[in-house]
C-alpha cells in the first residue's frame, strides 16, 4: 500500500499508472509551473508526484487562503495549470475538467532546475515562495528516512498540512522508505482523526507545539496501539511538555523525536530520539547526514545540499534566477543557538528577537522563556525599552519587572509591564508578535488619551 485516502486503498503499482496518466493528459514531456491547492486528498499528491515525473515546476498552495489570495498567486506567478481550485475568475484560465484549470495563453514553463516553490507563511505584499532543487530535496529525505529508521512499514497520517513543509517532508519521506501515507482532512484533536488512526494503524504521528499540548490528555487517555513513533519541529516546545511525552512514548515502547528545520534548507536541520538521550531534553538533536551546522557571533549557519536556490516572487524572478549564478550550499539561519560537545544543537533565540540594552545583547526569548512559569507572558522591545506583556496576571507589575531584571543584569528602567487582554497568537500556535506590538501601541494610546482627558476636568 502507498496511500490510503476518502476509504480507498492506492498501491504503488496503482499510484504510479495513476501519475503517468495525470503527466501525459496535463503536463507533456515539456512540463509546466503547476500550482495545487493542497486539499489533504489523493488528487494532491497524484498531481504533486506528476510534476516530479516531468520537467515541470510545483508549488503549493493554501487551501484554506481566501480567493484574493490565490489571484494574486496566480497572476503573480502565472501557472501554466492550476489543480484544486473550486472556481478561478480569471480570464486567462478556463476549466479543462472538474478542480482543472489550464491557462489559455502564456505562463510559465517549468524553470530546469527549480523543482519545488514552498510559499513562505506570513509574506507580506507579493507571495514570496522558497525555490528548491530536485537533488536538494532527495538528500534531505533520505536524511530523514536515515534519521528516523523509516522503512516499509512505516504508516504516516496527514496531521499536518500538505503546503506546510514539514507536512510535506512526511509525504515525501515515508513513500520515498516505501510506507504508507493516510491521508484525511480531520483534525488531530477531532475523534475521528483518532478513530482513522486507529483503524488504519498508523504508526507514525507528526505535528507542531500547539498540537502535541493541545494532545497531551487525550493520549493520555488513550494511547493506539500501533503508534510508535511521534515527531515534533515548528517552534519550542516547553521541557515540560517534552517530559511528559518523553514519559508517555517510554511506556508505550515508542520514540519521541524532537526535529529542527526550516523551509530553506528543505526542510529537516537536525533530530534526535530523546526517549534515547534524555539527557538531552531541550536540545533540537545533531544534524541529519549531510548536513553542517557552525556558529557565527552566536547565529547558526547550516551547509546542506538542500539549501535553497533563493527566494522568489513571480514568474520574472524564477526565469531571472535562473540565469544567476548557483546557490550558495549555506543558509544564515537567523536563529541563535550552540552546539555541545556531543554536536547537539541548543537554540537560544532569534537574531531578529535581540536588542542591544545599555550595551549588552538581550535575547527576548530568553527573557520570555525566564518568564513563562509566571503566567500567560510574551516579550516584545526595541534597543529603547523591553516590555513584558502580561494576560490575567495577579502578582505585583513591579516585583515581576525587579526580578527579570535582575536576571538579565539589566537596570530596572529598561522594563516595563502592559497588561493585556490576551496573547494574540497565529493560525500556528506561535506568538504573534507584530500583532502583539500593534496590541501594546493601542493600549498605551488609550491609556494616555484618558490621563489628558483627565487632566482637562476642573479641580
């Protein structure tokens, strides 16, 4: 069996008659810039698995984006064909058949050495994408499938997306070892994502911090039998959550592998089985094979021959790279971080989360992470102040403000505390940082308003 999808059984003999027929009735021997709205079904990954059977270009592309945003992809980037898409109001297409259409004139061809275009979450104006090579991303699944022992019994389930890249890297890494991928649209806290689960013994279960929290009692409560391999990347995931599936995985004979990756580099950086190396929790694990991870005042910098050909935001920019010279084989992470003498991975902050404070470098996810046991905290700040949002927070503004202080060795006047409403948080689970300074802004704007209102009353 190759995929399991809407209750029918796809094996690879089947899946591959069914990618020939899909190359030859929409791509050609001279391939095409195809986007897919990566619906969580067998015609996404039928589609997705043609493209790299031609000389063709894929991205993918948010199902759950609204039409605005899928129009401003599609004129940005011309795609020859576009799968998935219920209706597209656009002249230059028409329907060839049902969720196919192909465009009437022009487009783009499929560019001879970018294979994949990963849009990037959160781009702001023009949908900026990640340009990756073939070669590039086949190295960096066989150092998953190295990694994590994948081989033909290996089962995966669509827990995350398909147009997310560490979703991606599941669908890739498990058909390449020549397992098994479920593929459902149900979410992971839903009980008919379990029940299928269960019923099609899934062996290995995937997903980000926000989902392994939200999952924390509900394994609990019950564990399927056939699972035996969870993996976590896409952000920290507090050491107690950690703890507790390190627990959890040891009693029921599984592995807990904690991943580091980014889209640039496609996608996995690092891994490690902590039920293996709890000594090690914490850590994001040493680089998969062939990879190199060095530091550069504090920045992680990572050699792999998956490292992207660079970043792209239209059809003129993907001709245009590829009359330019070759990638460079390493990308500036912008993550801080260390490596120990066993060649494990510690990540500390964000080059981009650092501000210089009387001289001295201060990384707010340190100070965030300093904070986390008082409650529902997050960190914002400049090279002018640091300030401590805080939600439903009962202790003392000042005392919490002395104590982080003087843990970062910082006078007590480049802090500051802003109660808030709530932490703002993305589709992700994440902190929504920008969302948060704007949040902040308004707060204090309203807080002052009231003083000068306050100040115009007689006495």
């Amino acid at each position: 069996m190759a995929v399991i999808a809407e209750g029918e059984t796809i094996t690879y003999g089947e899946l591959g008659r069914l990618v020939d027929e899909f190359a030859k009735r929409h791509l050609g021997q001279d391939g095409a810039l195809v986007a897919i709205v990566a619906e969580p079904n067998l015609r996404t990954i039928v589609a997705y698995l043609a493209s790299f059977a031609t000389p063709s270009t894929v991205m993918l592309v948010d199902p759950l984006s609204a039409s605005e945003a899928l129009a401003q992809t599609i004129e940005a980037y011309e795609p020859q064909l576009v799968v998935g898409a219920q209706s597209l109001d656009h002249e230059l297409y028409r329907e060839s058949e049902p969720h196919h259409w192909i465009r009437r004139v022009g487009g783009a061809s499929g560019a001879t050495s970018t294979k994949l275009i990963m849009l990037t979450s959160g781009s702001m104006g023009m949908p900026k994408g990640v340009a990756l090579g073939e070669p590039g991303v086949r190295a960096n699944t066989l150092g998953i499938i190295d990694r994590l022992e994948l081989d033909p019994q290996s089962r995966a389930v669509t827990s995350l997306p398909l147009h997310y890249a560490f979703g991606l890297s599941v669908l890739h890494s498990h058909l390449t070892a020549g397992g098994s991928l479920v593929v459902t649209g149900q979410r992971p806290t839903s009980r008919r994502f379990w029940d299928t689960v269960t019923a099609n013994e899934v062996t290995h279960l995937a997903g980000v911090s926000l989902m392994y929290e939200l999952l924390q009692s509900r394994l609990v409560r019950g564990w399927p039998p056939s699972l035996r391999q969870l993996s976590h990347s896409g952000g920290r995931l507090a050491p107690e959550v950690q703890s507790s599936y390190l627990e959890l995985a040891s009693q029921h004979g599984a592995q807990f592998f904690l991943m580091y990756g980014q889209t640039e580099v496609m996608t996995r950086i690092s891994a490690f089985d902590l039920t293996r190396r709890p000594d090690k929790l914490g850590s994001v694990g040493v680089p998969i094979e062939g990879v190199e991870v060095v530091r550069d005042d504090g920045e992680l910098i990572v050699r792999s021959p998956s490292t992207m050909q660079g970043y792209v935001d239209s059809a003129r920019a993907l001709r245009n790279m590829q009359r330019s010279e070759p990638p460079r084989g390493f990308h500036r992470t912008g993550d801080l971080g260390t490596v120990d003498e066993d060649g494990f991975i510690w990540i500390t902050g964000r080059t981009t989360r650092t501000v210089k404070q009387f001289g001295k470098r201060v990384s707010l996810d340190e100070v965030e992470a300093f904070l986390r046991p008082s409650g529902n905290v997050a960190v914002i700040g400049t090279d002018a102040e640091i300030v401590i949002c805080v939600a439903e927070y009962q202790g003392d503004p000042d005392e919490l403000v002395t104590r982080t202080a003087r843990a970062a060795r910082l006078p007590a006047s480049a802090l500051s505390v802003v109660p808030v409403p709530g932490i703002p948080r993305t589709t992700r689970g994440k902190v929504n940082y920008p969302a948060l300074t704007l949040l902040v802004a308004a707060q204090r704007e309203n807080v002052e308003r009231l003083s000068a209102e306050a100040r115009k009353e007689p006495t």
